[in-house]
C-alpha cells in the first residue's frame, strides 16, 4: 500500500537543532520503503487558483494563512497504516513540525492496466516510429514482417509502466536474403489519466546498434 506523507513546518517553531533528514531517507530508500520525495519551495512562493462564474482568480501566497505548512512530501510503500505511522515519527521533522499520513486511493489494479499495455503492443508492429526503430537495428527490410513474442513481461506501478522483450521477426532483406533476427525490446509506457502510451522504446538485437524513440 502506498502512501503519501506530507511534511508540515511550524514557522514558530525552532529548527535549530533539528536532526539532518538524509539518514532517514538513505535508510527508508535502502528498504525499499521510501520511493520518492522532494522539498518544497516556502509558501510565500506559492500561487493559488481558483475558477469562479468562469474567470481565474490568481492569488500569490498559500490557499490558508496558517503557522503550519507543507514544505515537503515522501511517497511510502508500506505494508500497513502503522508501518507508515512509524516511519513518519522517525522523520527529523516531526519533532518540530507534524506529519500527515494519507493513503493513496485505492489502485484499480495491475491485471486491468496490463491487458491494456499488451493490446497497445499488439498495434506497436504498424506504427512509423517501430519499423524505423527495428530499420535503424537491422537496416533495409521489406515489410511487413512476421513477428513472434518468444518472451514478454510488465511491470505496472499506477500511472508509469515498463516492457521488456523478446520478439523474433522473419521477413526479407532489403537486398532479398531471407531475415530473422531476435530483437530486445525494452518500452517506458505512461498514463496521464486518459490511458497508456507508449513514451519510449529501445530495440536492440543480441548484439550490434540499438534503435530508440521516444
């Protein structure tokens, strides 16, 4: 289960002797508990939104004047709600500030996203920027060819997604030899909310130039 921890300073607070934050992110990281997290910038560099009967209303400074702030996140990966609780005390900044711990919503699941991925794969073979790819692998070819997955695997984490491998096309050269080549196909897939795309791919053969696109 994944969750998103929000760091809260207390400009009221003293700081002064808080403990350094790297040791409790290079331990988090090195379990594979910690999987991404940044400062922010103070909320006087902030801009606020809003849309009303139409028009953007922009105003600088936070959405609330308030002493607490957010001046960071860490995306966790937890196997309980305590499990975060407990890595969120030992955060420098929780003695002097407070930690929000929230739970992403639930994910829709793996199987879904994946039978999506491998329907897109399943189209990759006819489009411009594939045949390019496998053309700067194996130079000139005539098409279509004839493709097989000998090996195919996906690993799905909600919005990012990557493939990789192993096709075996048969065809002919250019030069009218007979083909068949073994290619490396390792793909990066995204979903910004509207489905998967293919956002980049490298095909390599066992060895020799690789093609890419992204």
């Amino acid at each position: 289960m994944k969750y998103m921890l929000l760091v809260c300073g207390d400009d009221t607070a003293d700081a002064s002797g808080t403990a350094p934050v790297e040791p409790w992110v290079e331990e988090l990281g090195d379990r594979g508990v910690r999987l991404h997290g940044h400062r922010l910038a103070l909320p006087a560099e902030a801009v606020t939104v809003r849309v009303r009967g139409g028009e953007v209303l922009r105003t600088d400074g936070p959405f609330a004047e308030t002493k607490e702030y957010v001046a960071g996140f860490d995306v966790l990966e937890c196997d309980t709600l305590e499990e975060a609780v407990e890595a969120a005390a030992r955060h420098p900044v929780a003695t002097v500030g407070a930690m929000e711990v929230r739970p992403f919503w639930p994910f829709d699941g793996e199987q879904g996203a994946e039978d999506e991925i491998r329907a897109l794969d399943a189209e990759r073979p006819g489009t411009a920027a594939f045949r390019e790819a496998v053309e700067d692998v194996l130079g000139g070819v005539t098409w279509p060819l004839t493709r097989e997955v000998l090996e195919s695997r996906v690993h799905v984490d909600e919005s990012v997604a990557f493939g990789h491998a192993l096709v075996r096309l048969r065809g002919t050269r250019g030069d009218g030899r007979p083909l068949e080549a073994v290619l490396r196909v390792t793909t990066g897939y995204r979903n910004p909310g509207l489905g998967w795309r293919i956002v980049h791919e490298h095909i390599s053969p066992a060895t020799g130039r690789a093609g890419k696109r992204s």
